[in-house]
C-alpha cells in the first residue's frame, strides 16, 4: 500500500500508517486525511503537532485520549469532552489522529 503525494511514492502499512514516520510532511498528513475523508483545520493541525511532539520529542510518547483531552482543554483554554475530539477523527482521535501524523499505529487496547 502507498500513496504519492508530490511525486514521492510513500510506503503504507497495510492499515495506512506511514511505514517510515520520517516520511511525514504536511503535504502527507494532508493526503493522509483526505483518504480518511477529514479536512483538516487548525484544531486538527493542533493536535497532529502534539502527538508529534509527544512521540519524536518525549521518548516515543503516545498519550492516551485522557491526556490529550486535558492537553488540548488547556491549549485552547476551554472545558473539553472526549466528543469534541471525537468530532476532529471521529475514528478515535489517538488513533486515527496518529495516522493522520504519520506515527506508528497506537498498539494499546482502549484509548481513554
């Protein structure tokens, strides 16, 4: 499985995530999303950027819903539910938002 964004053939797992994250552009995540039928706004790019900072920059971190609810009720200073996030990957934000960023899948069994 692959995509071509910019005429660079990009390998796909075969569940859609990028085979190697250093791959990732904005133009991908933007291929990525649109396969996903999202159109990203700049929630959704404020979001990517956080479980990208968490992975590359925190040891491979990949936060559970909980805390990225809480970070993202603190970033855009307003009381959250899981249904906000939810509304941006409706597919489960850690998980379909980890695809869209170009991360390896989400392993862990429930996400909250």
């Amino acid at each position: 499985m692959s995509i071509d964004v910019n005429g660079k053939h990009i390998e796909l797992t075969e569940t859609g995530y990028l085979v190697n994250h250093l791959d990732w552009s904005e133009e991908v995540a933007e291929a990525l999303a649109k396969a996903e039928g999202i159109e990203l706004t700049d929630r959704h790019w404020d979001l990517i950027r956080y479980l990208r900072d968490e992975y590359i920059d925190n040891g491979q971190n990949q936060p559970m819903e909980r805390i990225v609810l809480k970070e993202m009720s603190k970033r855009w200073g307003e009381k959250l539910t899981s249904k906000d996030l939810y509304q941006l990957f409706p597919l489960a934000p850690t998980k379909q938002g980890t695809k869209v960023a170009g991360l390896p899948q989400v392993r862990r069994k429930g996400g909250y």
